[in-house]
C-alpha cells in the first residue's frame, strides 16, 4: 500500500476501452461482464487511495511531487471519463455519467494545475533523462478523455446546451493535440539524443500511441456529432483531415514500439514479471483499435474496420495476460 502506484487507474482505462469496443462490436456479454467489472474496479481503487493518503500519506504526497510519478495521477481522470462513456453506452445511464463528468472536470482541474504548479516551483529538479517519460501524455489523454464524455452526452441529451458543450469539447480536442506537440517533443529527442537502456524503456511509452489514439476517437465523435451540429458543420473538412492526421500519428508509432519491445525483452533479456505500468500498454492498444473502428464508420473509410478488429482482439488478449499477471502478483503478495 505504500507503494501502490498513482497511475493504476489504467486498469480502469484499459477495461474501459475494451468493454466499449466490444458493444461496437455486438459482443455484449462481454461489454456488460468488463463494465461491472470497471465499477467495481474503480471503486476499489478509490478506497485504496484514500487509505493510502490517510496510513501513508508522505509516501502519497511524495509521489504527488515527484515529476516522474505525478503525472500518473491524471490516470484518475481519464479513468472517470471512460467509466462514464462506458456507462453511456452500455447502460444509456445519463445521469450517473453526467456526475462521472463533473468529477472528471474537477479532477482535471485540480490535479492538471496543481501537478504543473507543484513541478514549476520544486526545488530539486531532475533533469530531463529522469524526469520525461511516456507517462507526461496523460496530460493529453486526460482532457481527451473528457471531450470524448462531453461529445458522448451531448449526441444523447436534449437538455444540454449544444453549441456552448461542442464548442468545450472542440477546444479540449485542439489542446490536446497542442499539448502533444510540445511533450512529444521532448520525449522523442530524450528517446534520441540521451542513453536509453532497457530498463528505461517501461510500458507508458506505449502512451505516445495511446494519445493519438484517444484523440482520434474525439475527432470522429466531433464528425457525427457535427452533422447535427450547424456549429460545427462547417469545421467539419478540418476536424476530418486533423482527425486523420491523429490516427496517422499514433498508427507511425505503432512499428517502433514493437521493435523497441523485442530488443527489451529479447535481445536484451529484460525480466518480464508483472507491475502496474503493464495497465498503460493495454489502454493504448485499446483504444487504437476502438478509435480505429470508431473512425472506419464516421468518415466512411470502411476498409480500416478489420484493422480495429485486429486490435480489438491484441487488446483483449493483452488484457487477459495483464490481469491473470496481476492475480498472480495480488496472491503472491498474500502469501508473503
């Protein structure tokens, strides 16, 4: 408990994505069984945290202040954005995912800022081979986590104020991609230009992919939700082409990670044994394949549909090793 990482709300994000994508794809058993299953996940995450801030809270606060680990705080707001999509979609519960999107909206406020605030004025900086690392891009996923809920309420409530909500979830949609630019930026020339060895290389990586990945599947909410929209409908030439621009990029990443990974694992014999950062390399192979087949239908580029089909069951067997792996570590802790 001391040591529970931040960033294990990726579990919640990674069940959520593959939950979703499975009712797009009319598998609904399995959609149903993985959401009660994220309830009760997120839930149980919840109260490890705050008994974690009450039993060892300089440990808590530490991780807060630490530019390397605080970033995985934020996996607390896109867990609460999936769950409300997933809520959406699968339950058509309108309210609780209206509450669900409030949270997400403090949260984000809160941590976003205060992260930042805590990083800016830290006393001991390091420098930027210990301090970046694919985790920074939860400060993109995050916002598009919650314009992804926003544009997922708004298609389904009539009490909503349509433009004023198109417009947040545009705007969230377009920082995201800003904020991508400057921390990809860094992340690239750390991977580059600096010493980079196996045990560096730990699976938020994978988040370079998972960001466009999740910004892919709001720009296609943005397309569907802008033929209805007379606000958006004439940005909707540019929401398409930056929404393509999205997939391409995290699609780009997807090769280099796979042979990054086999000279991880394989050349350099790098021990593969179970921790919680394994939860940020499902979310992103998820959510490829569910903004993949998201897009193929928005935009009509059908001929992508068995790409997210592909990726929808790499995601789901990556799910089912990850939480077998989990289990095993839970009751090997038990037994200790």
């Amino acid at each position: 408990m001391a040591h529970l990482s931040p960033a294990y709300f990726t579990l919640v994000m990674g069940t959520g994505v593959i939950s979703i994508s499975a009712g797009l794809l009319h598998v609904m058993l399995l959609a149903k069984i993985l959401l009660w299953l994220n309830v009760l996940f997120y839930a149980v995450l919840w109260l490890l945290n705050f008994w974690r801030l009450y039993r060892y809270a300089p440990e808590f606060l530490a991780d807060f202040s630490a530019i390397l680990k605080g970033s995985g705080f934020l996996t607390m707001v896109a867990a609460t954005a999936v769950l409300g999509s997933q809520l959406i979609l699968l339950e058509n519960d309108l309210v609780l995912a209206t509450i669900l999107l409030g949270m997400a909206t403090l949260l984000y406020l809160t941590l976003n800022y205060g992260l930042l605030a805590r990083f800016v004025t830290h006393p001991r900086k390091p420098g930027l081979a210990e301090g970046i690392s694919g985790g920074w891009l939860l400060h993109i996923i995050a916002p598009q986590s919650i314009a992804v809920l926003i544009l997922l309420l708004d298609a389904r409530c009539a009490f909503l104020p349509r433009a004023e909500f198109d417009f947040i979830a545009l705007s969230l949609w377009l920082l995201g991609g800003m904020l991508y630019i400057w921390v990809m930026t860094l992340i690239f020339y750390r991977m580059i230009f600096m010493d980079f060895i196996p045990e560096h290389l730990h699976s938020s990586y994978w988040s370079n992919m998972g960001a466009m990945a999740i910004s892919t599947l709001a720009g296609s909410l943005l397309v569907l939700n802008g033929e209805s929209a007379p606000y958006l409908q004439p940005l909707l030439p540019f929401i398409k082409g930056f929404t393509l621009f999205y997939w391409a990029g995290g699609s780009w990443w997807i090769p280099l990670l796979l042979i990054l990974g086999f000279w991880r694992y394989v050349i350099r014999k790098f021990p593969l044994r179970y921790d919680a950062s394994y939860w940020a390399m499902v979310f992103p192979v998820g959510m490829y394949g569910l903004a993949t087949l998201h897009m193929a239908r928005s935009m009509h580029l059908i001929f992508l549909d068995p790409l997210g089909r592909v990726f929808f069951f790499l995601a789901l067997t990556a799910w089912s090793l990850t939480f077998l792996a989990m289990l095993y570590s839970i009751l090997q802790g038990f037994r200790k």
